[in-house]
C-alpha cells in the first residue's frame, strides 16, 4: 500500500539531490545517514513525544482520548533503515473500556499520521483546515465500537526521510498574524498529516537585531529600514524589497520571539525537525557606512513601487569578503543560544526572485560556499536546504550555474 506520508513533496530539496549526485553518491548517502542518526539521538524521549501526541488527540477527538494507545518503536520495528506507522488492534481491546486500537510510530509524527490513516481509510473521515472543511469525524463510531483492522496489523512505511512543508512566503501569505491558538492548530495538522520537515521561520527579526545591533554596530534605526511590514517579511528576507510596510513596532520583536519558542517546542515535543533561517549575505544599507571596506554590491529592482530606493535594490554582501562568514556564523550562534537546540538543518535561498549581479559559475560557487561556510562555523552538523523555487523562475539558472551550488557541499 503505498504511504499517504509523501502527499506534500519538494520540488527539489538540496539536500536530498546529495542522493544523486553522480560525481559523489556514496559521500551523499553517509552525509545524510550521518544527519538522520544525529536527529534520532538528539530526539525528544519517547514519553515526551507520547504526551504530545496524546493532547493532539484530545484535541481532535475528546470522546476517544481513551480508545486509542500510542507507542514509541525503533526504526528496526519498521523492517531496518527509515520510519513507519504500525496499526494494530489493541491486545486489551475486548476488556470493557481498554482501548481498542494501538498505534505505534518512530516518532510522535510517525504515531499521529497513522491515527489520521485509520480515521480517514476504516472510519471514513476527513482531516483538513477550517478554511476547506476543517476536520468532518461525523463518520467515526463511537468509542468501544471503533473498527478493527486485520490481525495481521497494518504497517505503512515512510518512502523518504522528510515531508518538508511550506516555502519562504508562506509566512506573509498566510501565517503573518498568527497567534499561539493558531499554530497549535496547524502544528497538529502538520503531524496527522506526517509532516516532519516543516520551516520554522517565525521571530528571525529579533534574533537578526541581536545580531546586527551588539555584533555590527547597527542601529534599531537603520534596522527599521531593513525589516520590512509583518505582512512583507518574506520578502525583505528574501532580499526582494526592504522597510516596505515597516517600521515593525517594538513590541512586535519579542512577540514573536515568544511565539517562536513556543512553535519550536512543540515541533520538537513531536519529533519534527523545524529548519531554521541561515543567512543570505542580504544585509542593511548602513553596514556599508560602518565597513565602509566591505564589498557590498546593490541588486536590481524587485517588483517594488516605481523602483523607489526607498524600498527596492537591496544590498547583498560579497561573499569573499571576511564579513560574510563571520555573519552567517553569529546568526546560527545566536539562534542556537535563544533556541537553546537546532534540528541542524538550515534555509537560505539568495536569489530567490533576485537575479544574480553577474552568471560567472566561479561567482556562485564562491557565495554558496561562503553561505555553508557560515552554517557549518555556528553548526558542525549544519545541512543547507534549499528551494527549488528559484531555479524554475529565472532563467539564469542554466546547468552549469545550478551544478557549482551541489559542489559546495562537497
């Protein structure tokens, strides 16, 4: 039976092409394999993931909070390498108020997307968002008279590692004024629906602050002119536009810091791996007044109003110049200070929508590897996620530019 696990896929996901990569395969598989054993160490304990899984039961399902049992197994439960769901019918399930369907997972994600394979596949419901239905459990017998499955069980295996989620606007698009009430919601979606690689983008802005403000002499003013509106934050990340919709109030930064531990913690509780932001080379106006040195070159025009410099041609920091690494590394540190952990897997798209100053491939490969550079000097573990975005929606990207970023990674 094939697994409902991959339903929301990549596009292309750098770190997944190490796979196949031709010219270095078999460093590929042990880079990954290496990764994979990091986050399974470095995993919440099982009882931590259970709770979590249990209370987004009781969420969806109150009136059968009871009925259900869930287990933390080995990957080896799963017939070796990779994660699955196992479903069987409870060995208690005859005894009156025992449980009658037991649920076992690699992860706490792993647990709640086989709970939704059973209510969607032998109870006949549906689990989306309230936008387009929302979760419809008309259809779920009540507790005590739940379907069983075949004695044989039901075991359903993950085809790849991850289930990534979202891209690099989905949060202007969508989650932009999102309180705590909300995410919960969404993260529980997120597990019952097996995703494990969600991006965990949330507060950046007070951490980039902390970092450009103690580290770099930049002040909160000239960072009002970098930061753009909650609602464009995607895209003065991305280096599209800056100050757009801005300045951000003041009580906006540790708001959404607040916010962020709290996204962070739950991922964790249930097993995800949240990737967190990396840095671009996309930098303030007033660091070239401050390292007046530093090389530092303005990009085209975005879309932006009447190609205004108020807001359009954003500055993109060289990547030889010894700034580079040096910000990309205190980014991380500082991420891994306020976040207290990493999942060590990190997004950084520089040109996305944002054509390249020059198409010499030595210039790319010098920005991708000053990019990684800054990822692994905060992190040792540190995995570069990238987008696939970019590379369909300019034509810049032919071939040999797109091959020198692969390179990097080696």
């Amino acid at each position: 039976m094939d697994s409902p696990l991959s339903a929301i896929s990549l596009l292309l996901l750098l770190l997944l092409s190490l796979f196949s990569a031709a010219h270095s395969s078999t460093l590929g598989v042990q880079y990954i394999s290496k990764l994979l054993q990091i986050q399974d160490r470095e995993r919440a304990p099982p009882t931590l993931q259970i709770a979590a899984a249990r209370a987004v039961l009781h969420r969806l399902l109150p009136s059968h909070s009871s009925a259900f049992e869930f287990r933390i197994v080995s990957k080896e439960k799963c017939g070796g390498e990779g994660a699955c769901f196992i479903i069987n019918n409870h060995p208690s399930s005859y005894k009156y108020g025992a449980p009658e369907i037991l649920i076992s997972g690699v992860t706490g994600v792993e647990v709640l997307a086989g709970l939704h394979w059973y209510l969607k596949y032998w109870c006949g419901s549906h689990i989306s968002w309230k936008k387009t239905g929302g979760a419809q459990l008309f259809s779920i017998p009540q507790s005590g008279s739940l379907p069983r499955v075949q004695d044989s069980g039901i075991l359903v295996k993950r085809s790849v590692p991850w289930n990534y989620y979202q891209n690099a606007v989905t949060s202007s698009y969508t989650f932009a004024w999102w309180d705590w009430e909300r995410w919960e919601q969404e993260i529980d979606w997120m597990a019952l629906q097996g995703i494990n690689l969600p991006l965990a983008f949330t507060g950046q802005e007070t951490i980039w602050r902390k970092v450009f403000r103690q580290k770099f002499n930049i002040t909160n003013s000239d960072l009002d002119d970098f930061f753009g509106g909650p609602a464009f934050l995607a895209w003065s990340r991305m280096g599209n536009l800056h100050g757009w919709g801005g300045p951000l109030p003041e009580s906006w930064f540790l708001e959404q810091l607040t916010l962020q531990k709290k996204i962070l913690a739950r991922m964790y509780e249930l097993g995800m791996t949240p990737v967190l932001p990396a840095f671009s080379g996309n930098v303030p106006a007033a660091l070239k007044d401050i390292f007046p040195s530093a090389k530092i070159t303005r990009l085209g025009n975005w879309f932006s109003v009447k190609s205004n410099p108020k807001w359009c041609c954003t500055y993109l920091l060289d990547a030889t110049d010894p700034l580079f690494v040096e910000i990309g590394r205190t980014f991380i540190e500082e991420q891994l200070k306020e976040y207290g952990r990493t999942s060590h897997i990190y997004n950084c798209d520089t040109f996305d929508e944002n054509t390249p100053p020059v198409d010499d491939p030595g210039y790319i490969s010098s920005l991708g590897a000053a990019i990684f550079s800054g990822m692994k000097s905060g992190d040792e573990n540190a995995t570069w996620l990238m987008q696939g975005w970019l590379f369909s929606y300019d034509p810049f990207w032919r071939p040999p530019q797109m091959k020198v970023i692969s390179i990097v990674f080696f």
